[in-house]
C-alpha cells in the first residue's frame, strides 16, 4: 500500500497524470475495501463488546484520540461509566450509553481506537469501523489546544473506512450492463475526469459495459466512492473539549466555525447547545399516538428517521404485522390541511403529528 501513496504524492499534476492518479486511487480503494469488508470462513475470532445491539431510536459514535475527555463526556452526559485514565489508549470496549432526549431514546457509543493504523487491521479496528459505519451521527472530541492535527487524522481515518463526514453522494448516475461498452455524459463541464480517465478506472475495476452520467463537477475519489458502493453519508459534529483552558477571545472563534461545538466536559459547561445540535443533526421526526377517546400520549413518541416517514413506516416500527390491519388513520398536525384528517397508508408524517390507527 506504502509503495501506491508514494507514487501517489510523487505525481505532478497535468492531464495524462490526473489519468495516473485516478488510477491509482482505484487501486487504493480496492485494496482498502478489503479491510472495510472481513473475509468470510472462521478467520480471526471477533473482539469482546464490540457487536453492540442497537437499541433506541438513533445511535451516535463518538470518536476521538485517546484522553481527550471522550468518556468523561460520555459519563456526564449519559451517566455511563466506562473505566476512565489519564493516559493514552484506555477504553477498548464499547460501553453504550442511552440518554433521552426530547422523547427520543439515543444510543451513546464510544468508538475507541479509530485512529492511526486502526483501518490497516491494527488494534480491534475492524469491529469497530463496522459499528461505526451504522451510527446515525458521528461526535469527533477534539482538544481544545491541539484540534487541527487530530481533526486531520481522524478524518482521513474515517475517510478509508468508507466514511464520509458532512457530505451529500456525489451526483453520478452509475448502472452497469452486459454489452455496449462504457457509455459517458457529462451534464455539465467537469475540471477533473474525462472519457479516459473515467474508462481506465472502471476498468481497474474490470466493469467494461456501464453507463456513467456526471451531474456535478465530480472528481475521481467521487466516482470511486459511487463504483465501490459500499460508502455511507454520515452527518459530524466536531466537540472541543477542555474549553476552560482557554480565554474568552478563542472561544468566539471557534463558535463561528461550522459544524462545531465547544465544551468543557468536565465542567458540564455547554451541553445543552451540544445535545441541540446532536438533535439537528440526527433529523429525527416525532410522531405521538392517540387511542381512541382519549387524549394523546405525549411523553413516548414514536420516533422514525427523517427520509421513512410515511404511516406506513410508522406501522412497521410498531410492529410488522399492524399494516395488515390498517384501514385508515386520521391525523392531526402540520403534514395535514385539516385536524383531524383521514390519510392512507402513503401519507408522509410530519414531527411532532399526532396519529390515531383505524382497524379493519
């Protein structure tokens, strides 16, 4: 692998080498998928406490380098213990905190050792990357006084598991076929791939007969994440902790850069805005049920993820056989022009709607 990246930042940049280095970054991709997919048979027993059930309504990582306050965190705000010390590389099994927030039950997990070496199959990586690709969001705790470096290197961590932090998938339309070779379109200019280009790392990948359609500006790594289609799109929010070791002036820069919150967790200084914008984050959609007669329960909502809304899901997370019986529901809230309203099964909820089940 060491041999690639070196030809990799040994490369200058024109047309023919952008063709060279797309190529060698399929290679790459290729090679790092195998550690994001263990082989099947008996190889290598499992770790301990690293296939976690997943319980509650949405489950958030948190990532971060060893000691930088990532359990304290995770105790103050969940009131879980994992065994805390002072020095490097402490928690190596993953304790799940849940913490009710807003009538939502979510799963706080710690992600120890995603950090160097973790992706090449070092420490109990593997485990832990296929745990992490399920969160719904991902905390990355971050020192206050060394953040940059770590943020780097944790990203690019991320990044070769398959992650991708704060990003929509790229715009590509990719289907492969049986015949006609590799038909290309570009819906608008595009500053790095070209016929050639796209043709010679789809053939790394030994596809011959694909339609590729380009709706963005897309660059190589955008069309490798889209051919190997194993990437998950996980939305970040980056924690500074250890916020009382600086002064005022430093704090109000680091609230105007994005997707940051800043704390001390140690203190519990700031957690309300920290757990607001986990709540953003995670786009959850509340849904409250109303038995017949009676007035709504509002203290356990149904709680679904943003882009399965409809009544349908909402019947299913309730349990798979409801749909069966379902004839109608009447709803009240903002998904409707009048309260209550008769919708069908298709209906899209909205938060915070309340709904009441009609039987066959």
């Amino acid at each position: 692998c060491s041999g690639f990246i070196g030809s990799m930042a040994r490369t200058q940049r024109n047309k023919a080498t952008a063709h060279h280095l797309g190529l060698l970054k399929a290679r790459l991709a290729k090679l790092r998928r195998e550690l994001i997919t263990p082989k099947g048979g008996s190889g290598g027993g499992t770790g301990e406490g690293f296939d976690v059930a997943k319980t509650g309504d949405a489950r958030i990582g948190f990532v971060g380098f060893p000691s930088v306050g990532k359990s304290t965190l995770l105790s103050n705000l969940a009131g879980v213990y994992s065994e805390v010390a002072a020095y490097e590389f402490t928690t190596l099994t993953t304790v799940p905190g849940v913490i009710r927030y807003k009538g939502a039950k979510i799963q706080l997990l710690d992600l120890p050792g995603i950090i160097e070496g973790a992706k090449d199959g070092k420490g109990r990586g593997r485990q832990v990357i296929a745990v992490a690709r399920t969160c719904n969001l991902i905390l990355i705790v971050l020192d206050v006084l060394k953040p940059l470096g770590h943020k780097k290197l944790i990203e690019h961590e991320l990044e070769g598991f398959g992650i991708r932090l704060n990003k929509q998938p790229p715009n590509i339309g990719f289907k492969k076929k049986d015949k006609g070779g590799i038909n290309f379109t570009a819906t608008c200019a595009q500053s790095e791939l070209d016929a050639d280009t796209v043709k010679s790392i789809l053939a790394e990948y030994k596809i011959h007969n694909a339609d590729i359609t380009l709706r963005s500006d897309s660059t190589a790594d955008d069309l490798i994440d889209v051919v190997e289609g194993n990437r998950v799109y996980i939305p970040c929010i980056y924690v500074l902790n250890k916020i009382d070791q600086i002064s005022i002036e430093e704090l109000d820069i680091i609230y105007k850069v994005p997707h940051c919150v800043p704390i001390s967790a140690h203190h519990r200084w700031n957690f309300d805005d920290l757990l607001e914008k986990m709540w953003d984050y995670l786009k959850l959609v509340r849904i409250y049920t109303k038995p017949k007669g009676q007035l709504p329960d509002y203290t356990s909502p149904v709680v679904l993820p943003d882009e399965r809304t409809s009544v349908e899901d909402f019947c299913l997370k309730i349990h798979k056989n409801l749909i069966k019986e379902f004839k109608y529901a009447l709803v009240w809230g903002s998904s409707v022009k009048h309260n209550p309203q008769k919708v069908g099964k298709d209906h899209v909820l909205e938060d915070e709607d309340v709904i009441q089940l009609v039987k066959k």
